[in-house]
C-alpha cells in the first residue's frame, strides 16, 4: 500500500498515517515545542496566512502548522476513511 495523502486544507494534504497526535497551539507547552522544532527546522506551516489553530505532530518529528482546527481535522480524517468528500 502507498502513502495515503488526505487534504488538509488550501493547497496542502497530510500523509494521515504519519499523524501522531493533534493539538491546539494555545498551551505554553506546545508553543514551546513549536519553537523548538522550528530552531531544528522541523515545523512546516501550511497556514497560508490564517491564525494557527491546530498543531500536527508527525512520527518523524516533523510540527504541522493548520488553519483547521483539530475538532475540524478530525472530522475531515474520518470522513476522508469513509470516502466521502473533505
């Protein structure tokens, strides 16, 4: 099987078995986790502009930036497995 992609929003989509976990930005901890990642390069903004307001922590060490919030990718993620339209 190959890499299933599932939009994400905009012009981006995510490689959904990749996701470990998703969060809300608005912590103190997270905020320092993304700035963290971002000195090591690791963050990968996918906002296009828009307020963040949801982080994606992939298993490679990787922080997505979204516009979406994680309720949102979510229910995008288990409407992408039903194959229905995101």
């Amino acid at each position: 099987m190959g890499i299933e992609l599932m939009p994400l929003g905009g012009k981006a989509v995510i490689a959904v078995d990749r996701i470990i976990a998703i969060a809300s930005p608005a912590s103190a901890p997270i905020k320092r986790v993304i700035s963290r990642a971002e000195g090591e390069g690791l963050v990968i903004n996918v906002t296009y502009g828009l307020k963040i307001e949801a982080v994606i922590f992939l298993d490679s060490g990787h922080i997505i930036l979204a516009a979406c919030g994680p309720g949102e990718i979510v229910e995008r993620l288990r409407a992408w497995r039903e194959g229905g339209s995101t």
